[in-house]
C-alpha cells in the first residue's frame, strides 16, 4: 500500500539528495518542502531575519524554484497531510510536526570541526544549530542515519551517535565523482577557489589571507573564484577584484564542473573538499586533508539515492533491516529516542 513521505530540503545540495532518494520510491506518495520550523526560529525565519540560513533568503528561492522546475509536489511545512516517513538532512532543528515520525537522516556533506560552540552544545545542552554541522547526528532522534563512509561512521560513533542506528550508504552528490568529468565548463587547467560563507554564519574568516593563499598557489596560472552561493557576493566581488584583479568571478554555475577541469582546488571549510579529493586533484584546504582522506565518502557509481531508498522501504514494511549482498552491511533498527530540541 502507498504511504506518504515527506522530503525536507534546504540548501540545493540537500534538496537535490531527496529528489534523488525520492526517484527511487515510485510506489509511495513522495511530497517535498523547503526546510522550516515550527517555534521561534520558525517566527524569525517569516519576518527575514534568518536569510543567511536555510530557513530563508537564497536557500529557500533555489529550493523553490528546483521543485517548480521539476515539477515536484510541495507541501510546505508537511501540513497537509499525514505522513508514514520523514526523510531529512539534518537534525539540527526538529520541527515538532515531524517529531514522532519514523525519521530517516541522510548525511549532506563535510561535517564542520568540533570547535569551542560545538564542545558548548555537546557538554551544556545549549541549542545544536549553534554549532551548525558539527553537531550533526548529536539529537539521536532518527530512526536511522544513512552515512556517507566507514570513517564518517566511526566519527559520529565517536561523538555519540547509536552505532546500530548508522549505516553506511554512501551520500547522492558525491559517490561518482567521476561523471563530473564529462561537461562543458569552457576553462581548463586552472586554481579554483572556492570560498565559504563563515562571516555570514558569524565565523571568523581571513578573506584577504584567502585571496593571498589563492593568488600565491595560482602564479601564472589562471584563477578562478567560485562564491559560496549563500555569500554577500557584492562584499566578495570587491576584496577579489581588489585583491586579485584579472581573476575570474563565478556566483553561480555548476561548482562540480568547474572542479573537474582545475588542476589545483582552493577551499575553506567546503564540502566540495571531497570532490576535489575524490578526484585526484591537488587541494589545499583551512581543514586537516588527512583526516578528510579518512572521511571520503565512498564511490559506488551514483547508487547511494536507491541503497537508502531501499532502507526506506524496508523501514515503511517495518521488516528488519538486513544486510544487501554485495553492499556495505546495513544496520538494525531500534526504538526512536524521544526528539529533544530546544528551540520551538
């Protein structure tokens, strides 16, 4: 019999992951929406106070105008109807309409390192949005949480997440990496640097130190700047072209591509790390590379969106969920931890 399943986006990454996860259940009546909340984030978010984040601003009018283009069915915030499933990419904040829910977590990305807010959040119980990524997989109040790597999984063990509630399924956008060769991005054989929005989200960040790390690696080569799309581009257009005239600026266009064609990638706490690792370029990065080779998700040819599809699906027949063969080992179910959040 059908159930209904609600997908919850955010960034374009984490609504083109439930897209594809979503392709991969063509019996069951899959509905989407842009993240939200439901409490006082909730309240900030409607009066545009939250706009540097996926509750709003740029985040929440690519999301929209994804599922436009795609022609997907929305039901903003899940309210019109009763749901069987939630899947979702972060347990940051839990709207108390999904609590209660048969939850499904799938890792979005890099996960940020553990620094002072984080220890704050893990130790005094303060809200884990404070602590953005780092706190990923800490609320414990999913049924399952789908990872990108064995290493990812021994990460979130170690910071406390369920071990048999951790499966290790590759994460959609960066298990074939290799397909990313094949575009028509028209440049070849230069630096990418790729920035972050940590100002926006009131980290701190050395711009000028940057743009001086990027044009030093870059030399004669040809640099190219790709902005964070949730980054004051008007601010990052003016130190670039001040500090790094004759470089090229990108706000948009497809940052995979654009990756696949450089010869030496530039980030600062991106995801997009990965992709340049995975690929064999050389990186420089503000975060530790080694620990990051340990982390790199695992490339299984673009399957990962049907392996949790499938975990999906045996969770709505509620039978117990075992091993795939030929596939990394999948993990049990337990009963739900009551969702604790405090904000809402």
């Amino acid at each position: 019999m059908p159930k209904n399943i609600l997908l919850i986006g955010g960034s374009l990454n984490q609504t083109t992951m439930m897209h594809q996860i979503a392709a991969h259940l063509p019996e069951h009546h899959c509905f989407f929406t842009p993240f939200f909340d439901d409490g006082l984030l909730g309240e900030m978010s409607q009066r545009g106070w939250l706009d540097f984040t996926i509750l709003g601003g740029r985040h929440r009018r690519n999301t929209e105008t994804y599922f436009a283009e795609q022609g997907l069915p929305v039901d903003p915030g899940g309210q019109a109807r009763a749901y069987d499933l939630v899947i979702t990419c972060t347990d940051l904040l839990l709207p108390r309409r999904i609590r209660g829910k048969r939850l499904v977590l799938v890792q979005e990305g890099l996960t940020e390192p553990e620094g002072l807010t984080y220890h704050l959040v893990r130790y005094l119980g303060l809200p884990r949005f404070l602590a953005n990524t780092a706190a990923t997989g800490l609320s414990n109040a999913y049924d399952l949480f789908c990872v990108a790597s064995p290493g990812y999984r021994e990460h979130f063990i170690r910071k406390g997440a369920r071990p048999e509630k951790l499966a290790v399924t590759g994460i959609p956008n960066f298990d074939n990496v290799r397909a990313y060769l094949h575009n028509d991005f028209p440049h070849h054989h230069y630096v990418l640097a790729a920035t972050s929005s940590n100002r926006e989200t009131f980290k701190l960040d050395d711009r000028w130190a940057f743009i001086r790390k990027a044009r030093h690696i870059a030399g004669d080569r040809e640099l190219i700047f790709k902005l964070h799309p949730n980054e004051n581009v008007g601010r990052a257009r003016w130190e670039i072209e001040h500090y790094a005239p004759g470089a090229r600026i990108y706000e948009g266009g497809n940052i995979q591509h654009m990756i696949a064609n450089c010869d030496v990638l530039v980030t600062q706490t991106s995801s997009v790390t990965f992709i340049g690792l995975a690929l064999g370029k050389e990186v420089h990065s503000d975060l530790d590379l080694q620990q990051l080779h340990r982390l790199l998700p695992i490339q299984n040819e673009g399957t990962s969106a049907a392996r949790i599809a499938e975990l999906c699906q045996q969770m709505l027949n509620r039978s117990p969920l075992l091993p795939v063969p030929g596939k990394p080992p999948l993990v049990g179910m337990l009963p739900r931890q009551k969702a604790i959040d405090s904000v809402g």
